[in-house]
C-alpha cells in the first residue's frame, strides 16, 4: 500500500492527478520462496484547470483575483460566440419585453468584463496543469495580495475542487474579505538619532492612507525602489538598529501603529573573507570592495560592492552572496563574500559582407583575466595566465589579398595596484587593395599600386572619479595613426598618392551604474567624449591649402560624440535569480567639426549609418570611420547620398556624414539566465539620420523603424544578436520603403 501511495504522489506531483496504482504480486520463479511485485501505472492525461470561481469578493473583482493566482491557471478557451447565441435562444418573453420597453435593469461595465473574462481565456503561454503544491502557495499569494489593499481580516473561507470532465476540474474559493482598514496615526519611540518627522518622511504613509502590512515592511526593512529606515541607519554603521511596527490600536476601519526602535551602536567591519574564486587572484577582489576591514559598517557599502563585483564579469551574478556576521559584544562584524567564477573569455569566428570586399572572415581572441605576470609561471596557467584581471585581445580580418587587418591590445586596469588607474596600449595595422583590371575588363590582381593602409598605436590612462559620485570615470587618449594611400580613392577631392597622419587627444568622462552588464535591469551608462587634434590651419596661410597633399598631410577636427542608456525594471522579481521586464531607452549624438573655414572635413573620422552596426562596406575599415546601428535600413547605406557609389558613378565626394544623432528604445525579458548563457528576447523602436552637411541638419528628420529578437550571451562566444526589423521610411534616392531587414550581430553595440 505505501508504495502504491509513494508512486501515485509522483506523478500527481506533476499533475496527473487521476493516476491509478495496481501492483500485483506474482511468484519469483528464479528464487525459490521469493515473490516479484508488478507495477501497473496508468497516469492517464494530465488535470487542467477549467474555470476558477470566486464567490463573496465584493470589493475586488474575480478578473483582478485570477491575475494573483501565479499558477492556477484557467485553460485557455474563447467561447464567448457560444454564450452569446446561448443567452439570445434562451431569453423568455419577460426579460424581451423589458428589452424592448427599456425598463430592464441597466448592465454595469463591471457584469461585462466579468462575463468576457468567464468566456475569453488567453493563458497560451500559462500553464493550467493543477498541482498541489503550486496551488497552496497561490492561496497564500491572494491572501497577501488582500492585505495589500488593506483587507487586514481577509480569509479563505473554503476551497473547492470538482470535477468538470475527467481531465478537467473547476476549483471554487469561497472568500470572507472583511473591513477595508487606513492608517491612522505613527507613533515613534526609541528614536533618539532621528526626529520623527524625519523618519515619516522616509517612511511616506500618511494619515488615510490603505493599510498595508507589506508596505510597512519593505519601508522599514528594505525597500528596493526608494529609501528605507533600516537603509537610513545601516547607512551610518548602526547595523544593530532594528525597528518593530506594532498595532496599538484598532478603532473602525482606522488603525494606529507604533514603531519600536532600538538604534544600538555603531559597527565596524573586522573581517572581510572571499570564498570561490578559484581563478582570480584575492587582491584583484578585494581592490574592487567597498567594504574594508577597520571602516563604518554601511548597507549602501554592501550593494555597490555586489555591483562592482558583478560588473568585473568573473562572477555569476546570480551566484554573489553576502554573509554577514555581526558581533554586538564588540561592536565589530565579519562580511564574508560567496563566488562563482565564470570564465568570460572570448573566441570570435564570425564572416560577414564587406561592402566592396566581398566575404570578410574575423577570427578573435580576448582574455578578460589575463595576467601578465604569470606568464613565466607555467603552474599557474589555467590554461593560460589568468587571475589579475588584466586584458588581452588579439584579432585579425582578412579577405585575401584585398583586406587584411591585425589588432592587439592591453590594459592594466589597476596600474601600480593601489589606485584604480587604467593604462591600456593599441597597435593596429590594415590594408586594402582595389582590383586591377585587364584591357579586356578581367580581374587580374589585387594592386599596391591601389592601396590604403594605415598604421596606429594608442597609449590610454583613465581612472575613476570620487566626485560628483564613484560611479564617474576619467579617460585620456593618445593616438598616431598614419594612412598610406596610392591611387585609392577615385575622387577629384582627394590626393591620389600620398600620406596622412592624424595626432588626436582623447577625452571622454563617464558615469556607469548599471547592475548587470549581460543583461542590466536598473542604473545607466552616460558618456561624453572629445577627439582633439592640433589646430594646424591656425598657424598656416591660405595658400598652404591650395596643394591637396599638403591640404591633407594631417587630419585637423574636433569630434564630439555623446551616448546614453538608461534601464528600468517594469515589472519583475527583485531578487538576483527572478526574471524582469526591462526597458531600455538610449540617445547617441556625434559631431565633426573644424577649427576654421579653411580645413573641410576629409574623409577620416566620419560616420556610417544603418544595419547592424558591424564594420564593414567600402572604407569602414581602415578610415577610422564610426559605425552606427540603425536596424531596418540596409549597412551603413544612411549615408549622405551618392558618396559610397563608386566606377563610372563616382561622385567627388568622401563617404560619411559629419553630424548624426540616434534615438530608441528597447523592451527586453529574459529567456535563460543561467551560468553557461544568457538569452533574452527583445521588441525595439529605434529613428536616426545622418548628415554632410551642417545647414542641413534636422534632429527631426529621422528614419524610423521597429522590430524584434534575441540576443544570446556564452561565456566563450560573447553575444550573438538576431535582428528582424522594418523600416518604415523611403531612404534618398531610394525608390521604394526600406522595409524587412534581417540582422545579425556579434558583440556590444555600443551605439
């Protein structure tokens, strides 16, 4: 009987809720004396839940009541069509003859939601499986739910489950809400840091308002989307503080509530331990925490060192915990920080069109932990040298002998290991060759009588910043690039043969606080920066210009780019493993412009707008041209018209806009979030231009589209995005709408 039982509750555990037992006993004839048992299962098919019905809820409507049951679920089913023609065959002469009089008792709007709601269900994507366990915690959840709106004596009086066929069942509450209950008066005691006017301001539950137990909690003990008294005194070492809401008293519907709290005294941080990082160094943690040993205990210490940690991306995220251990005899506490290393380390094999290269194949490696110092010791390699934190990328894209391009680079983010100061160091090489044809018209060979190549290094310092907050950063550049071209660009405007060297300053000041980096559900990302070169055309004449190779000789601009990302939780869990609907809303401004009337713009520097927001089409790679993303318009194709037409098409114009601005937004929720990837679905909306010419420039004149996809995040790939978007505008000289585009992405857009 009990292994009847035991297998039953299996399988109703999974909502087979009519699954039948039998075992039988038959004579073991391989062991004398001994007897097998068969197990005959009949699970039949799984239980759904057919309709839900409340009874005795007055004040709030069943629909509402149906939205708080998680997982009871009704089927879905549309049958309004069917009730409809029921009501009209069985209405009697009476209830006709009132109809047509207009004596019949008026329908509120209240009758109606409720008998589409009984007859409409679109739970396609809910499941209406009845399983026990799921079921008693959503009686909990209504009765939670009933507090909230101050039904403080609210009960389930029963609950009934009934057969509707046999694989369907009707389950029927029978609810006793009570009386409706505000607040009335907030008594303090025990508060001597704080007056009580200003706790009732950080609290922010007047006189009238709907008594909610659960409010009072999350104001008094954390409150994750504004301030909290506990956040008011952890936030100054009192981490002993504890605050006990008491109901004094209950007259009507009017409740007074009193606050006991006890302040304590201050605490002090003794220990802080790392446990799990298996990969990465100590020092290269505790650098990152703002919870150090012998400083004021603070609770807003402990969230930004949770996000600073998350945003190393060494860590699961979902994995970082806490463990908090204070000592009152002493006054002291210990904080212990629990990790789970995750390598995020990335290989990039990818291809992609290039314009007028053709297929342009990427292979690309970047170590995010590297360090430089292990490299001698090869005990420490994991495979490779890692644990410092340091960075290392190395790429090459090539197609044949028409393209190639080599990158390396690395950066120490803490240089000296006391400060957070960043030395990052670039080199980069590439070439492009144009075909040179036969007298017949036949390709023959790839040219370096054609060619454009460009040779850089970049030597960077940044570091953060403790004002306005420690979420700003600081970051200065410093570029040599020299371009080498020989009859490369077919344009009247241009030198045919000749070199360019452009000598810029960079400076671009930051503020991140975002919390997740793979998939941010709050904070933002903002940045300014400032491409500086000499103002060359300042200390020379007129005449120095007329010479196109001298006009050219250097590259002379300042270059302003802004961007913004903004991320807020619409609805979701606000623990770290629960899943949230995120919006995501983003602005990018850039701008080129001269010292003087003397220099235009040339051809480096500029901006290409449209597609996926990859390197690619004629130029983009070795010009140090930006590419912006603008998903429904086909690659870097909303551009100033003409400029990238090249042949018998030529215009004498240089590829490029020098003005652009870009807005959208983007409503995410994620699919998978687990330690071996991240996959979240997405809808956007996104408008954008750009232009050549500054009196021309209209910030609302935009290319509008929208679309939707998905974007996957492995630790050894990076992130993969899948774009459909529709463009619903008609690009210049275009003759049709840009209409379905597919795209595909690989790595952060970072505009």
């Amino acid at each position: 009987r009990n292994a009847e039982m035991a297998v039953k509750k299996h399988f109703v555990k999974k909502g087979f809720l009519n699954t039948v037992v039998k075992i039988i006993q038959e004579r073991d004839t391989l062991n004398r004396g001994g007897v097998r048992l068969r197990i005959n299962v009949n699970v039949k098919s799984k239980v759904r839940i057919h309709q839900v019905v409340f009874e005795g809820n007055d004040q709030v409507s069943s629909s509402i009541l149906k939205r708080k049951l998680k997982k009871t679920k009704e089927h879905a089913r549309i049958s309004l069509h069917r009730a409809i023609i029921n009501e009209a065959i069985n209405i009697n002469t009476q209830k006709a003859k009132e109809f047509l009089t207009d004596s019949a008792q008026k329908t509120s709007w209240r009758q109606v939601l409720e008998f589409i709601n009984k007859n409409v269900k679109l739970n396609f994507f809910n499941s209406s499986k009845f399983i026990r366990a799921e079921y008693e915690e959503d009686k909990k959840k209504l009765l939670a739910y009933y507090n909230t709106q101050g039904f403080r004596d609210a009960e389930i009086v029963s609950d009934t489950i009934t057969n509707y066929s046999d694989s369907k069942i009707d389950v029927r509450f029978k609810v006793s809400e009570g009386r409706k209950y505000y607040f009335r008066n907030i008594i303090w005691t025990g508060n001597y840091l704080y007056t009580a006017n200003t706790l009732n301001k950080v609290l922010d539950i007047k006189k009238g308002d709907i008594y909610n137990q659960e409010m009072i909690d999350k104001k008094t003990s954390f409150n994750p989307k504004g301030a909290d008294i506990s956040g008011l005194y952890m936030d100054d070492g009192y981490l002993f503080f504890r605050v006990t809401p008491i109901e004094v008293a209950v007259e009507g519907d009017s409740i007074d509530v009193e606050m006991r709290i006890f302040e304590g005294d201050q605490a002090t941080i003794d220990e802080v331990t790392i446990a799990g990082n298996d990969r990465t160094s100590d020092h290269v943690i505790r650098r990152e925490l703002t919870t150090i040993p012998g400083q004021k205990f603070r609770r807003a210490d402990i969230i930004r060192t949770q996000q600073q940690l998350s945003q190393m991306g060494f860590f699961n995220p979902q994995k970082i915990e806490q463990d908090i251990r204070p000592n009152p005899a002493n006054g002291t506490v210990n904080i212990g920080w629990k990790l789970e290393e995750q390598s995020n380390d990335q290989v990039q094999l990818s291809g992609g069109w290039g314009g007028f290269f053709g297929f342009v194949g990427t292979v690309g490696l970047t170590f995010n932990n590297f360090s430089l110092r292990n490299v001698p010791h090869l005990k420490k390699w994991r495979p490779l040298p890692v644990g410092d934190g340091q960075k290392l990328s190395l790429s090459v894209q090539a197609n044949g002998r028409s393209f190639q391009s080599y990158n390396v680079s690395f950066t120490e983010p803490w240089l000296g290991g006391r400060r957070p100061n960043a030395l990052s160091v670039s080199y980069n090489y590439s070439v492009s060759r144009l075909p040179v044809r036969s007298t017949g018209g036949f390709q023959t060979d790839f040219s370096d009588n054609a060619s454009l190549r460009q040779t850089g290094i970049t030597i960077g310092f940044g570091r953060r910043l403790e004002w306005p907050d420690n979420y700003f950063s600081l970051t200065h550049a410093l570029s040599f690039l020299e371009y080498n071209y020989s009859n490369y660009f077919g344009s009247s405007s241009l030198p045919a043969v000749g070199t360019t060297r452009n000598i810029k300053l960079n400076t671009t000041l930051a503020r991140n606080s975002i919390d997740n980096p793979m998939f941010p559900t709050a904070g933002s990302s903002i940045s300014l920066s400032l491409d500086l070169t000499p103002p060359y055309s300042l200390f020379r004449d007129a005449d120095y210009y007329k010479d196109l190779n001298q006009r050219f000789s250097f590259v002379e601009l300042h270059k302003w780019m802004f961007d913004a990302r903004f991320y807020v939780k619409i609805v979701g869990s606000s623990k770290p493993t629960g899943r949230s609907l995120v919006l995501e809303t983003k602005a990018h401004v850039g701008y080129i412009g001269t010292y003087n009337d003397k220099v235009q713009p040339g051809p480096f520097e500029r901006f290409l707008v449209g597609g996926a927001g990859l390197a690619g089409g004629f130029n983009s790679f070795v010009l140090g041209q930006d590419i912006i993303g603008l998903r429904g318009y086909p690659d870097n194709q909303v551009t100033p018209p003409l400029y990238a037409r090249r042949g018998s098409q030529a215009a004498n114009g240089i590829e490029g806009g020098i003005v652009y601005n870009k807005f959208g937004m983007e409503l995410r929720y994620p699919v998978v979030t687990s330690q071996s990837a991240t996959v979240y679905a997405f809808i956007f909306a996104e408008a954008g231009n750009n232009w050549d010419n500054y009196q021309k420039v209209n910030p609302f004149n935009l290319y509008k589209s929208a679309g939707f996809g998905a974007r996957i995040f492995m630790p050894a790939f990076g992130l993969i995005g899948l774009n459909w978007a529709n463009g619903f505008d008609r690009l210049e000289f275009a003759t049709n709408k840009s209409g379905s585009q597919f795209h595909f992405t690989i790595g952060q857009q970072i505009r």
